[in-house]
C-alpha cells in the first residue's frame, strides 16, 4: 500500500470507536439557510448528540468547494485548495455528511459530488457554512445518541480531526458505532477491527474521509496521494469489509467504483457510522 507520511508522531492505534445508538431520520433544510446552521439547528431541536446524512439531489443556490491539494507548509502532508465557487442554482447529486461537535457548537464535515445549472459536475470537501440551500433541499440519514463526534487536535496530522467519544449520560450501547481511522492504517482491515471491538460483525457503513490514492477492483487507480472521498455503498459481513466509494484528486479527477480490499490506505482520516446488520444474509442495516 501507499503511505502518506505524516509531520507528527504516529498513532498506534488504527482507529478510535464509541458504540452508540442510531435512529433513521428524514431533516427538511429550510430554503435560504446554510447548509451547516441548517442541520446544526436540526440536531440542537432534537436534542440528538449528532448523525451522520446522505445528500441526494440537494437544490443549492450558491455553494462553495475544495479539493485536496499538496501542502507547501511542511506541517502538513497535504492541505486544501483555493475555493472554488458554484454561482447561481446547482444540487448536490450525492454525498456524506458527519455532524459533530466543535468547541461546543454544531460542526459539520462534508464531502459531495456536485452539478451547476448547465450539468457541469464536480466533487469536492464543501463548505457547510457557504452551501446556501434552495426550496425542498431534504437530508436522510442517522441520527446519533450516546456518542459524539468531537473535534480535536491531532499531533500526527496537525489537523483537528473529529474523533469519537462517549457522550455524557450516554445511557445502554445501541447497535452502531462511530469511528474515526487513524493514518497510514489499511481502510478494509482498520473498519472491520473497529466494528469487531464495538462488538458488532456483519453490519453497513456510511462515511467519508481521505485516502493515500485508490486501488478499485476492477483496475482504476487514483495515485493521489491527496484524495477525498465518500462511500457510497459500503458494508461488513462474515469478517470483511466491501467497499465502493466516489473519490477526487487534486486535479479534479473522479472515479467510483468498488475498492480492491487491503490496497489502500487511510492518509488523514476517515469518519464512520456502522450499523448492525438486521439481515445478515445481505448485510442490510436498518432504513
């Protein structure tokens, strides 16, 4: 596998995990809004200690985007781009939002492949608080209790990662768990590790974060090593993971597929709900 090698001292552990309970939701986001004050005063409403959202045609009517780049600061392995602007009415075709915590205020870390009024598509880390919402816009996903994604400082990276940790009166586990991977750790082996200490086996994933390039089985290869992602099927059964996801490069390159198993590796971070499988004959989750 390709590494990423990292400015501060490792982390032996491949992953942190906290087992949490999750309830299927369906969130209107009100027109005009941003898309971050939109799911923040959502999960402050209900009072829920965070979740994780899928995007699907997202009416925007501005939005703002990155994409991984190289670092010219040797404090980090990689960085992000110069913002790039969506101007006028566009959607958000699909992707994957985890919705934390940040020095005690709704946080949100998103990652998403996107359309401009005239079809043009793109894929990128977006700006939450710049994502201005049109009429209908609507967010699925799981909402989360009993655990938190909380940002924090990371001496490896020298980012502020979210990180998973009990939340208080987090009361009896559920059947899901948050993680966060640790770099320079095989995505497949790191995610059913994670899973199989949470206590959980054949289950589903939802999640985004960064890889050190992508091997898919079919072939493709995105040598990176900057990259974003987000999974877009994704689950654990009988002791491995399956894995597809959608992933960008730095120059904007995109690819999605379904990745080799134990060729890739995690740069940065990957963030990640898994959900215990009602079926294990198909390794369905809940709604």
């Amino acid at each position: 596998m390709r590494l990423c090698r990292q400015p501060g001292p490792p982390r032996p552990a491949p992953f942190d995990v906290a087992r949490c309970r999750a309830a299927p939701v369906r969130i209107a986001l009100p027109a005009g809004t941003d898309l971050l004050t939109a799911a923040g005063a959502w999960m402050l409403d209900r009072g829920c200690d965070g979740a994780m959202l899928t995007l699907a045609d997202v009416p925007v009517t501005a939005l703002r985007y990155v994409l991984p780049a190289p670092s010219a600061n040797p404090a980090f392995a990689a960085y992000y781009s110069a913002d790039h602007v969506l101007r006028g009415p566009g959607r958000i075709v699909q992707g994957q939002m985890t919705l934390g915590w940040r020095d005690g205020q709704p946080f949100a870390h998103c990652h998403a492949l996107i359309e401009d009024a005239t079809g043009q598509r793109a894929c990128g880390h977006l700006r939450v608080e710049g994502c201005l919402l049109g009429a209908g816009a609507v967010a699925t996903g799981h909402a989360i209790a009993g655990a938190r994604f909380i940002a924090q400082p990371c001496a490896e990276t020298g980012f502020t990662l979210l990180t998973p940790a009990a939340a208080t009166g987090a009361g009896t586990p559920g059947d899901a768990a948050i993680v966060k991977l640790s770099p320079n750790h095989d995505l497949h082996a790191a995610l059913v590790a994670a899973a199989r200490a949470a206590g959980l086996r054949d289950g589903v994933l939802h999640g985004l974060g960064s890889l050190v390039g992508a091997v898919f089985a079919d072939g493709q290869d995105l040598a990176g090593p900057e990259t974003e992602f987000f999974f877009t099927q994704a689950r654990l059964r009988d002791g491995a993971a399956d894995l597809a996801l959608t992933i960008v490069d730095a120059a904007g390159r995109r690819l999605t597929g379904r990745l080799a198993p134990h060729r890739t590796a995690v740069p940065m971070t990957v963030e990640a709900l898994i959900l215990e499988a009602c079926d294990p004959a198909t390794g369905e989750g809940p709604a």
